[in-house]
C-alpha cells in the first residue's frame, strides 16, 4: 500500500494513513529519497500520527529516511508520534536520535522554515 | 471469553498480526491505550526476532487470571539457532546481525514479567506477562 | 465513576474462572432434598429474614447502615442466598457478591462484618430446618448433609469477593491519588511545568511521565520545565525514568529543562551513564523558567540591580 506523497512548496509531506507493512515503510523511505532528488525538496514532514506502533525497524528505517534525505540536501522531521507510543519506544530504546521531531504537521512546517531560512541566510 | 491466539510467524506481515492480536485481547480486557501499545510493541519486537534469526516461529497470546487480577501473556517460540549466551543477549546493545540487536532488556522493561528460555539445539522461547491496572 | 463500572464490567466478564463450581448434586435424593429444604425457606421467606436482620442488630454489625439500608440489603442477599443454594450457580454468587461490595464498601463496611453476617444468616436457615425436621432426625441429617457443604460454600465466595473487591478498590484509589499529586501545570502558552515533590517510586515516576506526555500533545506545549527541588534522593530505576521522560518528550517536539538537581542526583544520572552535558539543566525553577522563555522566544531583559532599568 502506498503513502501519498503531497508537495508543498519546497517540503514534501508524507502522511501515514494506516499499519504499514515493512515493504510499504521501505517503498516509503526509497521513494521520499528520490522525490527529494527529482523535486530538489529542501524539507521532508512524515506524519505518523495513525502509528499506533513504532517498534525498532519502524525506528530504524525512519533513521535511515532522514540520512538519505539529508544526503540528497533537505531536512526531515517526523510528526505526530503518540505520547504512548513515544512512552513505549523510550522503554525499548530507541530515541530516534539524531532525527528532527515535532508535535504536529503545523509544528513541523514551522521547524522547517526556520532550518531552511538558517541555511538560505548562511549560504 | 477471550481466548487463546496463535499467530504463525514467517513474514513481516505475521509481525503486524501478531501485535494487532495483542491490541484486540488487551482491548477485549479492558487494559488501558498505554498498556495496550506497551503490549503491542513487545509482541512486536519478539515477533521480529523470530523473523530475523529464526526463520519460522510462533506468537501464543493468551488472558490469564490470579485472583481478581487479569492479565495477558504471550509466548514467543522459535526452533532457531537459540542465542549463543542468554547473559550477552540481555546486555544492551548486543547484536550479532547488526542495527538495535534483539531488544530484549527492552522488552523487558515494558512488561511485567519477563522470561527466557534458549538452547542452542532447541530453540528459543520468550513468555512476557503483563497485568491489567 | 462511570470509567470505573465499565472497567468493573469488563473484569467481570473475562475473568471468572469456571474452576470453582459447586459440585451438582450427585443423586436424586440430594436433588430432591435441596429442593424441600429451598421450599423451606423461600417460603418462610419473611419471618427467617426478620429473625436474621434481628441478629445483626443485636450483634451490633452493619453499625454503618442505617436499619432500612440493611433490611434491603438484607432482603437481596437472602434471596439470592437461597437462589445459589437451589442452583448452584456459584458464578451468579460471585457477580452478586462483587456487586455487593461494591455498594457497601463505600459505606464504610469491614470484612468482619461481611463475613459475620453470612453465617448468621446461614445460622438462622439451619436452625429452622431443626425446627422443621427435628422429629425425623434421619431425615434431619440428610437434609444437613445436603445443606451445610453448600452454606458453607456460600460464606466462603461471598467473603472471598468482598476482600478482592476491597483490594481492587484500594489499587485504583492508590493510583487516583498518584495522578492527583502530580500535577502538570500550563503557565505559559507552549510551556509547562512540571514540580515533583516527595518521594517518588518507580510507579509514580511511570505515571507522571504518562502524564507529561499526555500534557504535552494536549496543551501543544514546546518547552517542560522539570523541577525536582523538592526530590531528597533518587534511585537508579527513577533516574533512568527521568531520562526517558526527557528522550519521550523530545519525541513529541518538546524541549525539556530539568531544573533542582542536587548534587546527589546528579551524582546518580552519572552513574547510570547519563552525559549531563547533554542534559539541559538549570539550578533553579525560576532560571528553568527563565531559559524556557527565552527557547520559545519571548524576550527577557535583566535590569540592572536597584533600578528599572535594562542593562
């Protein structure tokens, strides 16, 4: 099954509808990295509010997501994790570190105008 | 009555049953959302396990009752390699396929009770138990 | 209240174990005999039941009840008493023993008197069935072979359920009031603070990181403040709760500043191999709530000392 990928201005916005399978979450990853590419996207939202699980491959390849997209020059920040699935992943480890996080897709377009703005005003 | 489910473990798509069986027994008992997605996670993880080292396994979800209190356990049974040393398995961060390793000290840490069993030539079974508030 | 039948249904529902059955009576005669002696009393209904209501006042039980709170109660448990006896039902018991407690608890009845009552009333019925029999002791005893194994069964479930339900009642007032005394307070637009005082275990530390997290979605908050001044000491296990409450936040967008850390705490948090140089703290709450101002950008201008002026 596949997520819809919208784009809104230079961000891409991938929101999760449903369970995702581990093929699905992996098409997810590939295909944001090359819309990045194809797009020249400067962020990446991914909208996991429906996740009702976040275990450590979920974990894993959203890290995975992050990396490759930075490669390719846009930031990614994940939204909409729910307090009791944050509540669970702490206990399991998996902090998602290194990845951008934010409460919501509002919150998160926030968060990346003011990462891009800081990277256009440096370069 | 909620009864006993046994969910067969090949492929990442019986990961996603498994844990959705979880959720539908803790839900049917009247567990709180928090527990609930406690519950699913472990199942996740144990199922995964079984995906990644063991090939084929099984996922046993079960109610169980002590006194008035409630509760649901859930075994996680493989005929894999089994884990070389269980006392390296339960340290954090140990893996031998790479990435987060078998997540069982976090496991642990969401359910009430933990137990493991593993034998080079048997297997390996995995019973977490967690009670109803 | 509401939440809490429906959990209470839920329960019942799923947990009754079908182990514990009254054994069915195993022959015609014993059949027959359950079957007079429930006559017996159903039909004697009102004057074994004032003889019983009799004996709890003078036994000076259900004090807390006020007489017409009794005699209703008195009038349930009586009939479903003979019900259980005619039928052997121990799972309908069960249920109505639960039910019961439920509705006694609250006004302040003991296990004592629970279990007193039930063998009054068990012996009133006996005393009546001598009366009734006592000029066939033959048919006497076998009509207290048949009656006695079930009574006694009887007081045993009802006291059982009134203690569980008794012990659920006190779990779920314990974790009432672990909810109440930690409050999640919104002082700001965005900001939230969170002040732990006393003594906290690992349950209460689960719980407020529940709470926090739950807080931060709804009041969309994007900094916590985190005071554990009022903390005398922690252990390993809550230390490594804190951490995670700080690692779950982040996951929510939140930034956390945890403020009051002494030095035994910290001293702790490095032991459990937490980089505090990573961790945002702050000495004290009013500077915690200093810092998070300024992360959510309002502008905080210190004045010069004495004066009004800014620096």
């Amino acid at each position: 099954m596949e997520v819809p990928i919208l784009k809104q201005g230079l961000y891409l916005i991938a929101s999760i509808q449903a369970a995702l399978s581990d093929v699905d979450l992996l098409h997810l990853r590939d295909a944001l990295a090359e819309k990045v590419g194809k797009y020249r996207a400067r962020g990446v939202i991914v909208d996991v509010t429906v996740l009702d699980v976040m275990d450590s491959f979920a974990s894993r390849t959203l890290r995975d997501l992050a990396h490759m997209t930075r490669l390719r020059g846009a930031e990614t920040v994940i939204v909409g994790i729910q307090p009791e699935v944050a509540f669970a992943m702490v206990q399991l480890g998996l902090t998602l570190e290194g990845v951008d996080t934010a409460l919501d897709l509002e919150e998160g377009l926030a968060f990346l105008d003011k990462k891009t703005k800081r990277r256009t005003s440096r370069g | 009555m909620a009864s006993e489910t046994v969910v067969p473990i090949t492929t990442d798509t019986d990961v996603v049953v498994a844990r959705q069986k979880g959720r539908e027994l803790a839900a049917e008992l009247g567990f709180v959302s928090t527990d609930s997605t406690l519950l699913a996670t472990a199942i996740s993880e144990l199922a995964r396990n079984i995906v990644r080292y063991a090939k084929h396994g099984e996922i046993v979800i079960a109610p169980i009752q002590s006194g008035d209190r409630v509760g649901i356990t859930v075994v996680a049974r493989d005929k894999g390699p089994g884990i070389a040393s269980i006392l390296l398995a339960m340290q954090d961060g140990y893996s031998t396929s790479g990435g987060l390793g078998l997540g069982l000290p976090g496991v642990k840490r969401l359910m009430d009770e933990f137990h493991l069993a593993s034998d080079a030539n048997v297997g390996t079974t995995v019973t977490i138990k967690k009670w109803k508030r | 209240m509401g939440e809490q039948k429906m959990k209470k249904n839920e329960n019942r529902g799923s947990g009754v174990s079908p182990a514990r059955e009254m054994p069915p009576p195993d022959d015609e005669s014993t059949v027959s005999l359950l079957r007079e002696l429930v006559n017996h009393l159903r039909k004697n209904r009102t004057q074994l039941r004032e003889e019983w209501a009799r004996r709890i006042t003078a036994a000076k039980l259900l004090g807390a009840m006020t007489s017409e709170e009794m005699f209703a109660e008195a009038t349930s448990v009586y009939d479903n008493y003979v019900e259980v006896l005619e039928t052997g039902a121990v799972e309908a018991l069960q249920a109505y023993a639960r039910d019961l407690s439920e509705r006694i608890i609250p006004r302040g009845v003991e296990t004592d008197e629970v279990v007193g009552i039930v063998l009054l009333l068990r012996d009133v019925l006996a005393r009546s069935l001598f009366a009734k029999y006592q000029t066939d002791f033959q048919l006497l005893n076998r009509i207290l072979d048949a009656y006695e194994p079930a009574a006694n069964r009887i007081a045993n479930t009802v006291a059982v359920g009134f203690v569980q339900e008794r012990e659920r009642i006190i779990r779920q007032q314990q974790e009432a009031i672990r909810e109440l005394s930690t409050p999640v307070l919104q002082v700001r637009e965005r900001l939230l603070i969170l002040p732990i005082i006393g003594v906290i275990d690992s349950q209460r530390a689960r719980q407020l990181t529940e709470q926090l997290l739950r807080g931060i979605r709804t009041n969309r908050a994007k900094v916590v403040v985190i005071d554990i001044t009022g903390v005398a000491a922690m252990d390993a296990t809550v230390a490594n709760h804190l951490v995670q409450t700080v690692e779950a936040s982040r996951l929510l967008g939140a930034t956390v500043i945890v403020t009051g850390l002494s030095p035994e705490i910290a001293q702790t948090l490095v032991t459990i191999g937490v980089d505090l140089g990573k961790m945002n703290t702050v000495g004290d709450l009013q500077g915690g709530i200093e810092e998070a101002e300024r992360l959510l950008g309002y502008k905080v201008a210190p004045l010069i000392e004495g004066t009004q002026q800014p620096i």
